[in-house]
C-alpha cells in the first residue's frame, strides 16, 4: 500500500465549498456570492457543472477585506 504525499492528505481535509456554503461563511446571500464570481472578486473551480470555492480563497478575501480599527 502506498503513501499518500503530504499535499494529497492536505487537500482531503480541506475539502471544496459549494457556492451556499460559501455564502453563508461570508454572510451574503448565493445571489451576491455569484455576482461577485461573476465579477471575478473571488476565485472559484468549475467541477463540471459544479461551482466550488476553496476555504482557504473564502478566508483570504475575508482577510484582504479587513479594515483595522484607527487608533485615537
């Protein structure tokens, strides 16, 4: 039996968001979330017909997003 490589088992435990699931991690309706594929906002995999959206692009628009607090 072979080994699977790092990468493989890494990919397995970070499996693909469906465009609802996507939605709801950033609280936007699925309507906003395609337009915003749509618009090319947000990278996204096309599995056949399937739209999926990797958890880690979902947390990096989340991150690039962020606005720190101004100090006073």
């Amino acid at each position: 039996m072979a080994l699977e490589a790092p990468q493989t088992r890494e990919r397995i435990l970070h499996p693909l968001l469906s465009i609802p699931e996507a939605a709801k991690i950033l609280g936007v309706s699925v309507w906003t979330l395609r337009q915003w594929l749509s618009q090319r906002r947000l990278p996204y995999i096309k599995v056949g017909r399937l739209t999926k959206l990797k958890i880690e692009d979902v947390e990096g628009f989340i991150e690039g997003h962020r606005c720190e607090a101004m100090t006073v």
